[in-house]
C-alpha cells in the first residue's frame, strides 16, 4: 500500500448528523509532519474553483457498484407495512418553497433526450504546470454545490436545529460554505503537499532565465533507487518532492532537467513515485498515468482518494422528487437537486437516518445511485412501450431507471450473467416497483440467439472499475495486463452481441448504448472501434448528454474511426463524478454489401460461455484477424487449463486492446 494510500482514513461512516467528514489532506496533515506552505498562485486560483467542491461523507461500498445492492434479507413487506408511520404525515407541515424540487418535467421523462445545462460561465481550470488542463473541463451545475450565493441569510443555519423548509436553504448554504471552505483547506493542503515548496516554481513558465546549476533537481540514477530500495524506500515527504519537482522539470525539460537524463527517464520515476505514494501496482499506474498531461494525471490520482458526493434517483414509479425531497428533510436529511441535467437526482450532503435505510428508500421511493450512472440511461433515452434489453443489469440500477423512463410499459429484460447478483436485482426491481422487468440469467453473449429484436439495448459491461477506484481501492492493486486483455475480449463479444440483439427495423428506436465505469481506451474507444471494424451497419451518433470530454479518436499510436469524439468521457478530478464512458449506437438495416463484408470476416467461431457457437440469423459471428489471434490464444489456453492440460507457450504477443 502506497504512503498517500496508508494515510488514508477507514471507510466513511454511513452519514451521521453534523457528521464533517474527514478530508484527505487534513488526514495527510495529521499523519505527517508537513511543511506548511502557501500554495502556488495556480494553486489559488484552482482554490477559487474549489470553493464549489463539496465532499460529503459517503458509505464506503465493497464494489464498484455495490451501493447499488440491497440487503436480500430485509423483510420488504414488512419494512413496507411500516412504512408510512411517520413519513409523509401531517407533522410534514411544510413551510417554504420546494420549487427548486419541482422542475418541469420531474413527472417520467417522455419524448427526446433529456436537454443537460452545465455551467457555461465556469472557467477553465488550469494545470499545476504550464498549460491549461483542458479544454473541456466543465462541471455539471450544482453537482458541487455552491458557495456563490453566500449573499444569503445564514442565520437560519443552526445546524443543531430541525431542519425545515423554512431553513432549509439556508442550512444548505451554510453546509456549502462550510464545505467550500473545508475544501478549500483541503486543496491548499493537498497541493501544498504535492507541491509544498517554491511558489515560483509554477510561475516560470515563460521565465527564460537559465535555472542556476544549484537548483537543477537531480534524478536518481538506477543505482541510487537501489540503494534507495534497499533502505526501505524513501519516506513520503521525500516522494512527494521529488513528484513535485518531476512534475515541474517536464513542464520545461529542456530547461530544467539535469544534463544527460532522458524525459522517459524522469516519466518512470514519476510513475514509480505515484504507485509508491497512491498505493497502486506499477501497471495500473502507468497505465493511468498515459491517459492524461502530467500535471492532470496527479489531479486524477488525488480525487481517486476523495469519495464522490453521495447521490440518490428518485423512482418516478412511486413518487416526485419534490416529495421525495419533502420526507427526506423531515427526516433530517440535507439534500439538494444534483442539477439541471437530471430531474431525478438529489445530492445528500448530511443525513440524522441511514440514507439506505429510511422508510422511503425501503418503500423504494429512490435508488442510492452514483450521478454517473444516470448518464447511460439518460444516453439511451427509452420511449414507452419499447421493449429494451438491459445485457449485463445487475443490481439494477440502471435497469429500474429504465423501467422508469419506460412508465412501466414494454418490457424491459434485466440480464446478467451472474445468477448471484441477480438476487439484488430483483430485490431492487420489487422494491422499486417496476412491473415492466423480466429478470434472466444467461451469458450476455448468447444474445441475440436467446431472444433478439429490442428497440434498444444497453451494455453497461463488466469492467475493470478504473472509474470507481475511490469506491473500491482494490482495483488499484488487482488488476494486471491480463485482466485487461481478457476484459477487452469479453468486451468486444459482449457489444457484438448486443448490436445483433438490436432490430434495425424498429420504428421508435433502435439503438444501443454502450458504457463502463472505467476510464482505459482499451476498455472504451478501442471496444467501440472494434465494433465499427466488425459491423458496418452500425454508426455512432450523438450521446445527447452535453457535457463530458469527447472519446479519443487517436491514443499512442491508435487511429480510431473520427465518429469517436462523438462518445463521451467523465472523470472524478474534473466532473465530480465517477470515472465513466459511454457511446451510443445507431444500429441500421444491414445492407446486401455490407452483410458480404462483415460475413466475409466471419469465418472462425466466436466462444460463448459453454464454449459453443455463436450463432445467429445463420452467420457465424467470429474474430479471425490478426489483432484477435491473442484473444483465441487465451481463450484456448484457458480451455485447456480448465480440463487440466498445459498449455502450450505462447505464440502471440499479448496486446491490451
Ligand atoms: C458494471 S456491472 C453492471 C451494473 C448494472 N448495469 C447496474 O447499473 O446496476 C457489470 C455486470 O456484468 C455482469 N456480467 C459479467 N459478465 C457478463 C456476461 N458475459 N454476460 C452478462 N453479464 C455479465 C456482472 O455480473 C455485473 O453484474
């Protein structure tokens, strides 16, 4: 485990009244004896911008996705009989406004994409170095609430009082100007620590002054990170300069850096550093690490230590948000509308009860739900009466929001391989109340072969949870290249699947969404790339989600097809959101040309899970091109260590995507 990694608090309590949670930096404060320094100018400014990151506690869940899940043993019926007790009752005298609850259109969406409105006026924030971070960065409004209405009156903000619709705004602001502040802290100490020394250091950029001989940083030689090795590593002050003062050398490196070393040199000491200090294995590290400018990839790695705000969607099926909102108060809960691109969605800042225990959320008047996972579902944009396949569903959150957007008609088949988890999943599916869900279990890869022809489909596939890392820290340490060569594989099987389980032919939709919550190409763009190759009839088009950065049309040495800017990336360090991917297909009628050439390509069986055929419409669905030659390799050495054979060496060089 890393240094930043063991500095780490335990898993956040579920939320507790008055319950401020613990931030990363004072953590890192108090476990280590710190220089404290101002932060750089850039760092300020970044400050300003943070004075809207709220960080609220969260229940730290043990997967990816597993706040989702529900407790199979909870007596429904009777924690249901209970239910309305006290909720809801005459005491629930309201005094105030709950407009802010009651946007247009709360009732189930209907009709086209939900149209998202974001922030435009926000500014970019720039890198810890040089040049801007991003071009795209831009928050959805209100996910990280405000502290720009501090005009407002606080004097209602006693937060040992009741809560009331009276002093609800005020309560929420204060908490926002607490929050922003502790935020703001926490940013100072966290780029203080990262960057703790020389505020010029970030402010020389166009300072063309020779750097004088003493200030050069000097990079360990191989030999010195040996004996640096041997004597137990450096302590974390000692790596946290160094990747500061790295950082800084590559943002001027012919400038800065130490006669005769390499920039690879340097980027493998940084990539080392980060592992050590954020606790991951090397792999993932550097893997991470490729995606993003230098200075961006330690923003990346320092929000995977910050827990996401904690979201809850409103089940349309038995109530509106404003009501929802209204029993959630009473009961002692702080919350707000996550923002304008949802009108499902409250953000839960401070909670007296269980957030996944109240008599509302048992009566599954809401889901416990992450923010990003509402962006596929928004993405697929069910009309009524569609029948949808959701391939791989379980626990079912997206599946019950689709039930919703649905209104309960059609259908909506909830599939997942996993026989286990589709015990949560219709827990939840009866919770919620959605009368419109099949729930099945077969490998998503015999679809369409068990039943095809839906109006839409989505594949939120399994992934490496690169996305969801500051959920589940394991990911940091388990996943190797060979995971993610046998992710991409299962991957590209699934979304072949689930683009032949879409009818052409269908008169309202007719489409797929594929999504992960990981943020690796190999898992994203070169899944969806593959599909394009593999499936002329099908086209990527507009996501209809207007905020998120556009998927990679080219990675280190990759060209992908240029439609791919048209699907969408969401980070944690620039979204407050869990990492996420999606990409919306359009699937069409198969030409005679195009039936040819995909057929043509066709030829070699495509492994399902019994380890039969594939196939459907009577074309065998195959992978015979040289880029799946690994992937068969695997998957016949898999077959072969399964019935206790040895494999024989391997004759293909593995690839990650
Ligand atoms: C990211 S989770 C899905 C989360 C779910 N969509 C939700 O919103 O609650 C991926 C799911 O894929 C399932 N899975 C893995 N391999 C599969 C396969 N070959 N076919 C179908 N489902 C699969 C896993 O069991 C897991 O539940």
């Amino acid at each position: 485990m890393g240094h930043r990694a063991k500095n780490k608090q335990p898993a956040p309590e579920p939320l507790k009244e008055n319950a401020s949670p613990k931030k990363l930096g004072k953590r890192k404060a108090d476990n280590v004896e710190e220089k404290s320094t101002r932060p750089t100018k850039k760092a300020k400014d970044q400050l300003q911008k943070s004075k809207k990151a709220a960080k609220p506690s969260q229940k730290k869940a043990s997967g990816a996705d597993a706040w989702e899940d529900v407790d199979d043993d909870i007596d429904m019926k009777a924690q249901a009989r209970s239910l309305f007790d006290d909720s809801d009752g005459e005491d629930g005298a309201f005094v105030g406004d709950l407009d802010e609850f009651d946007v247009e259109g709360d009732e189930p969406l209907r009709g086209p994409v939900q149209t998202l409105d974001f922030d435009t006026d926000e500014e970019e924030p720039e890198v810890l170095g040089k040049t801007k971070k991003s071009k795209q960065i831009e928050r959805p409004s209100k996910i990280i609430p405000t502290g720009s209405d501090s005009d407002s009156d606080d004097s209602d903000s006693d937060s040992d009082g009741p809560i009331t619709m009276a002093n609800m705004e005020a309560r929420s602001k204060a908490l926002d100007a607490a929050a922003a502040a502790e935020a703001e802290l926490d940013l100072e100490e966290m780029q203080a620590a990262a960057f703790d020394e020389d505020d010029e250091d970030f402010e020389m950029d166009d300072d063309d002054e020779e750097v004088e001989a003493g200030d050069v940083f000097h990079l360990p030689s191989a030999e010195e990170r040996e004996e640096e090795k041997k004597n137990g590593g450096p302590d974390v002050h000692a790596v946290q300069r160094r990747m500061r003062q790295i950082v800084r050398v590559l943002g001027k490196f012919s400038k800065r850096a130490e006669k005769g070393r390499s920039r690879s040199e340097h980027i493998e000491q940084l990539v080392s550093d980060i592992a050590s200090y954020y606790g991951y294995n090397d792999f993932l590290a550097e893997k991470l690490f490729q995606l993003f400018p230098v200075a961006e990839a330690i923003e990346f790695f320092e929000a995977n230590e910050v827990p996401r705000p904690v979201t809850i969607r409103t089940n349309t099926l038995r109530t509106r948000r404003r009501d929802l909102a209204q029993a959630l108060i009473n009961r002692g809960v702080n919350l707000e509308p996550i923002g304008k691109w949802t009108n499902v969605g409250l953000q839960v800042f401070e909670s007296s009860v269980p957030i996944g225990a109240t008599p509302e959320y048992l009566a599954g008047h809401y889901m416990l739900q992450a923010a990003s996972s509402f962006l596929p579902v928004i993405a697929l944009a069910p009309q009524p009466q569609e029948r949808v396949l959701d391939m791989a569903s379980a626990p079912g959150g997206k599946t019950t929001h689709i039930a919703a957007l649905l209104q309960n008609t059609g259908v909506v088949f909830a599939n997942d391989t996993n026989k286990a988890r589709t015990k949560s999943l219709s827990a939840n599916v009866h919770r919620l109340g959605c009368k419109n869900v099949v729930v099945c279990s077969y490998d998503g890869r015999e679809f369409p072969k068990v039943m095809g022809g839906f109006d839409r489909v989505l594949l939120d596939a399994p992934c490496s949870g690169t996305g969801v890392i500051s959920k589940d820290t394991s990911v940091k340490v388990n996943k190797s290249e060979r995971d993610f060569t046998l992710l991409a594989h299962l991957q590209k099987q699934l979304i072949l699947c689930a683009i032949d389980s879409v009818s052409p032919d269908s008169k309202t939709g007719g489409y797929l969404v594929y999504s992960t919550c990981s943020v690796t190409v190999d898992e994203n763009e070169a899944v969806v790339d593959y599909a394009l190759r593999k499936r002329p009839n099908v086209k990527l088009v507009d996501t209809g989600l207007e905020f998120g950065r556009e998927g990679y049309t080219k990675y280190r040495g990759k060209v992908f097809n240029p439609s791919l800017n048209l699907t969408r990336r969401f980070y944690p360090h620039v979204h407050n959101m869990d990492g996420f991917y999606v990409a919306k297909f359009k699937v069409e009628k198969r030409g005679k040309k195009t039936q040819e050439t995909s057929t043509d390509r066709m030829d070699v069986e495509m492994e399902d899970a019994s380890g039969t055929n594939a196939d459907e419409k009577g074309e065998p669905i195959a992978f015979n091109d040289e880029e799946d030659k690994p992937y068969l390799e695997e998957a016949a050495r898999r077959r072969m260590k399964a019935k206790g054979l040895r494999p024989p060496p391997r004759t293909t060089v593995k690839t990650a995507a």
